[in-house]
C-alpha cells in the first residue's frame, strides 16, 4: 500500500514543549490545582498523545467539551484523573457518565434535576453565569437551586465553576465585575473547590486562581497575554514541500480569480496545503511562511488543497523542489498569523487538517498511543 504521507505536509507537534507549557502554568498559580483543557481533539494537536503527556508531567485533572471526548479519554488514561464535560450530560447518558467516573458540568436548573433524578450522589460540577450568557446557571437560577427542598443536598458537588469573557483584556472592568458574581454565589451555596481561571485568567493575578485553573490554548503555545510576550513555547510547527516552480518574467495573474497579479520577473512556488487543510481561506494575500531566514508571501487566493508562495527573494541555491517552507511556528508565530486571518489562534490550532504527516517529539512521544479513535465507546 502508497504511504498516504508522501509528498504531505508535516505537522510537527512538541510534546515536551506541552509539557513545559504546562509546568510554567502550574508555577503561576500557588497553591491552586493547575488543570489541562483537551477539548476538540487537544485543539487540533491529538488529544491521544497531549492526553498521556500531561498526565506523565503531573496533571490529574482534564476537561473535554464533549461526552464522547470523556469516554475516549477515560479508556486513554484509565481510572484516576479526574474528567470533566463542559457540556454537560445528555439527556439518557447520566448513569453512563457516572459508571465511568466522568463528571459533568451541569449547566442549568433542568441539568441538575435531571441529574437529581436518576444519578444522585455522583460527582458533578455546576458552573454559573457571571455575564457570558452562554453556559451556566444565571442568579435566579442559583436562588431557586438553594430554595429547592432536597435537590441541593443531593449533589456531590466536585467543583463549582464559571468562564471568564474577557480575560486576555486586563483592564476591562467586565473580569472584576464577572469575579464579584461568583464569589457572590460561592457564599450562598455549601463549601466546594471553586474554578475561574483560563488560560489568560491566570495571568489576572491570584484573586482569579480560586482552586483550580484550566488552561486551554496556552498550553499548546498561544499566547495568553496579547499585546506582551508570549510566555509560552510553540508547540506546533507545519512544514509543506514545494511541488513546483513557476518563473514569470511577463505580468501574468496568479491563482482563482486572477486575485494576484504579478508586476515583476518573479519565481512562485506551489505547495500541498489548502483550506481543506485548515490553511484559512482568509490568508490568500496575506499569510507567509519562511524558507530559511527568507520570508516568502502567500500571493493570490487559498484554494482547496493548494497555495503559492513569491519565493523571488530567495537564493537559487536554497529553493528547489522539495524544499520545505515553514507556514507555522518557528518564525511565523500562530497569533501573528491569526491576526493576518482576522482570527485567534484558536481557530487556527482546531483547523488543523487529518490529511498532515504528523510527527511527535518530546519525551513522551514514544511511550504515547496511536489515534484516539482505537479507544472510541459510542453512547448507549
């Protein structure tokens, strides 16, 4: 059978750059738990392999999105480490949740009185709204849970939690406001590990630790505090072989809808990666990579499965086919190219496509499952 990886791009991802990601968050917080968020497949990085690495670096508490996710996970990692569901218990699915150790963010007052119903006494989180209005019980919501005979008393409540919507904007008044609410439902409601934080919740300072942060795209080297350094090591590094050259020396047009037109002697290279592949649409024009210490261009439109670079300004002897051009990490930093996007880095991170040779360094990349997928409990 052909190796479905000749000629693919490689997507390059850092499992010991995780790993220290992750410690460099745990040193931040103090006494507070540092967890890890490893929803949408560990943003795009394969949550089969982030999963192991974070939990050998110490981490004992991971949070999923999705049910599915859980399941995948719990069968990955085995008993011990604690796993949440942000998006809490389908209806029918509550028994199966807590048969397998997994504890669900209820979100609402019918959340918890379904839970009530028919798995009392299993561990939950409940997580309020403090004015994202997306998730969680709002404040009337709380007095009704605390004003209903018996239906507080029998939850075991893990964590109680809430999201913060505006935390990598330090001054806005909207995280002072956010914390005030849950602190507010915190005092009216039976002791439990309290949890605000994300990724740039964290750097807010330790007011917003609580108990427990959960870290998200920080860890997988997105930069939580915009407008400063990065304080995190790239995780992620996407590599596409040139296929082929162009070389124009008359004005000619390049890619769908003649968008580029060239106006030098010019050489183009062409490379395998498209917006099938999560290379955004929205970077025809605008992204770059880098061959060397060269910057190359993206000129004309991101199609399906292919770009075009300007390489003109390349040395000769240092492009020709096959040569690898960098598109993302080392020096094309993930937010720096999101922004050319008009997006985060997030979307770039959870784009990224199945059609990548994906390679894994780091301490423990040898001792790491192969596709979460193997693992994969369908809900009964």
């Amino acid at each position: 059978m052909a190796d479905k990886a000749l000629g693919a791009a490689t997507l390059t991802i850092d499992l010991g750059a995780l790993a220290a990601n992750w410690r460099l968050l745990r040193t931040r917080v103090g006494a507070a738990e540092c967890a890890a968020v490893l929803k949408a497949d560990a943003y795009g990085t394969g949550a089969a392999r982030a999963g192991p690495a974070l939990a050998a670096a110490g981490c004992k508490t991971f949070f999923v999105a999705q049910v599915e996710e859980a399941l995948d996970l719990r069968a990955l990692l085995g008993p011990r480490p604690d796993i949440l569901v942000l998006n809490g218990a389908p209806r029918g699915t509550e028994m199966q949740l807590a048969e397998a150790g997994l504890v669900p963010v209820l979100n609402s007052f019918e959340d918890i009185v379904a839970w009530s119903g028919c798995a009392a006494g299993h561990r939950v989180a409940v997580q309020f709204d403090t004015g994202m209005t997306r998730l969680g019980l709002p404040e009337d919501e709380v007095k009704r849970l605390i004003a209903t005979d018996g239906l507080l008393a029998s939850l075991d409540v893990a964590y109680w939690l809430s999201h913060l919507a505006c935390a990598e904007d330090v001054d806005n008044p909207m995280n002072a406001e956010q914390r005030a609410v849950f602190v507010a439902a915190l005092q009216s409601l039976p002791s439990a590990p309290a949890s605000l934080a994300n990724s740039s919740g964290i750097f807010l300072g330790s007011d917003f630790h609580f108990d427990l942060v959960r870290p998200g795209v920080a860890l997988y080297g997105g930069n939580p505090t915009p407008g400063h350094d990065n304080p995190m090591t790239p995780v992620v590094r996407l590599e596409a072989p040139i296929i082929q050259f162009h070389h124009v020396d008359s004005p000619k047009s390049v890619g769908y809808g003649a968008a580029h037109r060239i106006k030098r002697p010019s050489r183009i290279a062409t490379i395998p990666v498209g917006y099938a592949d999560g290379y955004l649409r929205a970077l025809g024009g605008r992204g770059y990579g880098f061959i060397g210490d060269v910057r190359v261009p993206v000129i004309g439109r991101v199609s399906m499965d292919l770009i075009t670079l300007d390489v003109s300004d390349v040395p000769p002897a240092d492009v020709r086919i096959g040569t690898a051009v960098t598109l993302l990490g080392g020096p094309v930093d993930i937010d720096a190219l999101a922004a050319r996007a008009d997006t985060i880095s997030y979307e770039l991170l959870t784009s990224l496509g199945p059609r990548y040779r994906r390679v894994y360094v780091g301490d423990a990349a040898q001792n790491s499952p192969g596709q979460m997928g193997s693992y994969h409990r369908r809900l009964v």
